[in-house]
C-alpha cells in the first residue's frame, strides 16, 4: 500500500529542511547571494524557494523554485518587472536536483554559481 500522506512535512523543521535541500542544490546561500545579489524568501507552506534577482542583466527578476513530492521534481517559475507590476514569464516542470541549477541560469541567463 502507497501511504504518501505519511511523506508529507508536517513540522517546521521538516519544511525548513526542504528549503535548505534546495538552497545546497543552487550552490549555497553564500554562492547565491554573491553571484545574485539574491533575497532568498523561504515559502514552507508551498514547499518552494524564492529567489529575488537583483544583479543586472537577468532575464528575470524573481524565481520561485518549487518541490513536487509525489514525484520529487522541481518546478521552476520565472516573474518579470519590479514592485507591483510583476508577471509570470515563465514555468518549467519536472527538473531533477541534478539540473536545477543549469535549469535556473537558462531562464535567468546568469551564472548562479562558479565551478
């Protein structure tokens, strides 16, 4: 039997744990805001992470990076503008952790980390 209600984080640490899993899968906090400028926004509600852009040059100016648990993907949502005229750009589901990062510098078109 498939209990998947038994997967589903039900503490604050449990969440915050996800959002620190996918913060190591981007390079760290460290990387991220050195390369970025990036406000990193935790959301434990909706299992996502959101990556506020400031450097120049980027594609967009807000990524939310969200974990699917039934089939532990990502998805990545990009947002364009700045204060209140922000609007969906672009989605891509169904990234693996291994390309998460690569995924995220496509649709931003910045270097999220130096390897």
């Amino acid at each position: 039997m498939n209990d998947t209600a038994s997967e589903i984080p039900t503490t604050a640490a449990e969440c915050d744990g996800i959002v620190n899993t996918i913060v190591a899968h981007l390079g760290g906090v460290g990387r991220l805001r050195a390369m970025l400028g990036a406000e990193l926004l935790a959301d434990p509600n909706h299992l996502a992470l959101h990556v506020r852009i400031k450097a120049r040059g980027s594609k967009a100016s807000l990524v939310r990076i969200t974990l699917k648990l039934a089939t532990d993907t990502y998805t990545v949502d990009t947002f364009t503008g700045r204060g209140t005229k922000i609007r969906a750009s672009t989605s891509v589901d169904g990234i693996h952790a291994e390309d998460l990062r690569r995924t995220c510098e496509e649709l931003t078109g910045l270097a999220w980390a130096w390897v």
